[in-house]
C-alpha cells in the first residue's frame, strides 16, 4: 500500500497463488488509514465483499471497475477507470522503482517469513530514496 506519493506505506507478503480478491483486509490492517479517503486499486480486487469492507472502515472506494461476462463496462464506469487511472500510476511506479532499483520481485528466500523481511527491505529502501525528491518537489521557493 502507498500514500499519493508513492511512497510505501504497508506491505503484506502471501504466496504466489493467493488471490488479490482475498486479501484486502490484511492489506488495510498493515497500515493506518484516515477515514474518507479514497481507496485506489486495481480490478484484481473488485467484489462485494471488499465493497462492504471500505463501507465498514469508512473508506472511498476508488477500486477499479471490472467487467462482468456477457456484461462490458459502462460508459460511466469507463470514464471512472480512466480518472483513477490518473492518479493509479504512482503506486505501479513505485513497483516499477522496486524492481528496477532493487531488482524486487525477485524471491531470493524460500518461506514467508523471509520473503517478507526482503520485501519490507526493498519498500524501506525505496522509501529512503525517494523521499529526498519528494520533500524537494513539495518546498515552496
């Protein structure tokens, strides 16, 4: 999870073969969200369930819309993926600065518990390399 800056708030490590779909919960219990805030996330974790939840916590739900079979998007919701979408890219950014800076995405360990201390190690990395930039673009001169 990160804030609209990119930069890395929560992480949660599963397996491979866990659903996104499944695992929102624990992905907001890992970090401390603000109520009435909007939750931005990829159709990988549209679903009722998830709908309820963010009523739940009192959270926006900016999940990306998703089509159903025999049923396209509407032209509303269309609209809708393409105005998170603006705002969406930071987070792929910031997975894409993991990987390229500190070749993430990689599994070097066999176990959760590993794998999740190297994960918090690249979001924390990233963190501290990108916050300089961050405070920088954000002064007023």
């Amino acid at each position: 999870m990160t804030d609209e800056e990119g930069l890395v708030l929560g992480v949660v490590t599963t397996k491979a073969s866990t659903n996104e779909i499944s695992n929102l919960e624990e992905v907001l219990d890992a970090s401390d969200l603000p109520e009435n805030i909007p939750l931005k996330a990829d159709k990988g974790y549209q679903s009722k369930k998830n709908e309820e939840l963010l009523k739940q916590r009192k959270l926006k739900n900016h999940i990306l819309k998703k089509a159903k079979k025999n049923k396209p998007l509407t032209r509303w919701e269309k609209k809708f993926n393409k105005l998170v979408g603006k705002t969406r890219f930071k987070v792929e950014r910031t997975f894409g600065g993991i990987k390229r800076w500190f070749f993430g995405g990689v599994a070097r360990y066999r176990g959760i518990a590993k794998m999740h201390t190297q994960n918090l190690m690249e979001a924390t990395s990233y963190n501290l390399y990108r916050s300089p930039g961050i405070i920088a673009s954000n002064c007023k001169i």
